[in-house]
C-alpha cells in the first residue's frame, strides 16, 4: 500500500515500549513514518546500543533507552511489561507538544486507514477526545491475511461457533489477542493518564470516545506456530493469557478464561493439544479462509515491510 497523503495540519503520533529484533522494530518505525507519522516515540525496553543509534538518526523519531539510569530517575522500573508501557506512555503524552493526537501501540501492530489518517482525526468534532481503532488479527501463513473483528451484539457467539466450532465458544471474538483496540487522544487533556486500551483524564475514562471506523489495527499476533510455541509460556503467565483477564462469557453461562483453556489443553494432551487449537484459531487454511470470506471477515493488508524499511533506514 502507498500511504495517501493528507492535505490536514493535523499531526499525529505514536508511542511505545518495545522489546523485539532490530529489524522488527525498524520495520514498525518505517512502515508508520511512510503513513504519515510525524512522531515516533519508542522507548526501547532492553535497549541495544546499535538499534537505539539507528532510531536516533532518523529526525522523525524520539527513543528512549529504558536502562537502569531510566529507570532510577523515574524511582522504579515496574516488574510487568504492562505498567512500564503505562508509566512510559503516561510521561511522554504529558510532554508531547509536538503532535495533536498520540496512540500508544506495540510493536506488532500496524495502522491500516482508509482515508488519510490526519485527515480521519481533522474530521472529528472537538468535543471527541479519544477515538478508538478496533484490531484485526493475523492469520498464520504466507499471505497478509487478517481475520476481521466481530461487534459486540446477539450475533457474535454464534459467528465465532460456526468459524472455529472446537474451540471458539471459549475465545472470545475468536481472537487470542485484545479486542479492545488502541486509543487516539487528543494531546493537552490536562492530566491524563494513557493505559494499554484506555485512557483516564483525572478519574473520567475515555471522555468523548468515538470509534475510528475508517482504521483497522493490522495485529500480527501469531505469525507461525513456532513463534506461537515459543511465546506461549510467558503469554500464559504475564502476556495476554495471563489469569486475571475476563473469561470469553459469564461464568455462569459457562465462561472460562483463555488463561484457564489453555492450561487445560496444555496439562490434557500437551503440544499436540495445542497444536489443535493454533490450527484452528490462527492457521491460514482453506476452510478457514472461506468461512471468514463467507462472513465479511477476511481482510487481506500488504503492510510492505522491507519497501518501506529499506527507504526509511536505506537498507
């Protein structure tokens, strides 16, 4: 995709805290510059010297290297990922003057517009101050191919039974990952307060939030069953199958958490359990990708990664 470009004065940015490969970081940098960021703030969580350089250089991007210096300065450095991105994102949206609208996003994730992002946000009326863009979920296979988000409504369950009839009465949205989205907020709100897929300005959450209907959050998830694998254990225990998140339904309707499927499945009939469930939630087979077309939930995304990295870091 070639990023339209906005004739709007509106600026937006984006904030992170992210702990990746060089290459995957500089990959998410390029892509979002070549949309039309103006800013980049990324703060690298365990900061490699060559890479923190290479973002430096570029005049679009701020980086932070999150060390022990960083961290001594700010009292604290936080045990869970989750409230570093926080304590990050907070700091830097209460000293961004430089960009109208900031989301905080992670480095697997890429915004997909429609029309020019600038100009989505310049269409908004001033009393929005938040605006939400709702995730679609990677499939895992050679094409750049994304499950779509399903609407909270009467119909949900039953689209997510028929699209994964295993296991889909026990993942909510038929996605591993969020649901929730990431959030634009208008800078200057006063104190304000930026969480992972909210925001608070003093104690009110989310003032004047709309849904960014023109945008799609490209999530790259699961990109193949080895990553898949390799990250499970610690999604289990502090990523996004951690055990204090909401079960996929009531309780007493027969929820349970994914954190608690998972473990089952894992304990029951081990990797090739799991093995099970990847394939029919995450792999990009033939079934799955017409049931999702059937549905009006197949979306296909060239987000161009290496194009676009090698015009902004020269290769």
């Amino acid at each position: 995709m070639e990023p339209k470009r906005s004739e709007a004065g509106i600026k937006w940015g984006i904030v992170s805290t992210i702990k990746a490969d060089e290459r995957e970081i500089l990959e998410f940098a390029a892509y979002h510059l070549e949309l039309g960021a103006h800013r980049l703030y990324i703060h690298l969580d365990d900061p490699e010297q060559e890479t923190f350089d290479r973002l430096k250089a570029h005049p679009k991007i701020r980086v932070f290297a999150c060390d022990e210096a960083y961290w001594r300065k700010r009292g604290k450095r936080p045990v869970k990922h989750q409230a570093r991105q926080t304590a990050n994102a907070t700091r830097l949206y209460r000293r961004a003057r430089d960009v109208d609208w900031l989301i905080h996003i992670d480095v697997d994730e890429f915004l997909w517009p429609g029309p020019p992002l600038a100009d989505q946000l310049a269409a908004l009326p001033a009393d929005i101050l938040c605006a939400r863009v709702r995730p679609i979920e990677a499939l895992a296979g050679p094409e750049p191919l994304f499950k779509g988000f399903i609407p909270a409504g009467p119909e949900r369950e039953a689209t997510v039974e028929r699209l994964y009839p295993r296991f889909g009465a026990f993942v909510k949205g038929g996605f591993l990952s969020h649901l929730a989205g990431k959030l634009f907020v208008r800078t200057g709100l006063g104190p304000t307060t930026l969480k992972i897929h909210n925001v608070f300005v003093g104690d009110q959450m989310n003032p004047g939030e709309t849904e960014l209907r023109d945008t799609l959050l490209c999530h790259n998830h699961a990109k193949n069953w080895d990553e898949w694998i390799a990250s499970f254990q610690y999604r289990l225990s502090q990523g996004s199958y951690r055990a204090e998140l909401a079960p996929s339904r009531p309780r007493e309707h027969g929820g349970l958490t994914l954190h608690e499927v998972l473990s089952t499945i894992h304990d029951s009939e081990g990797d090739a359990g799991l093995r099970a469930f990847y394939d029919e939630l995450c792999a990009d087979t033939p079934s799955l990708r017409g049931a999702l077309e059937r549905e009006g939930l197949l979306h296909r995304c060239e987000l161009d990664l290496t194009a676009k990295y090698r015009k902004q870091f020269h290769g």
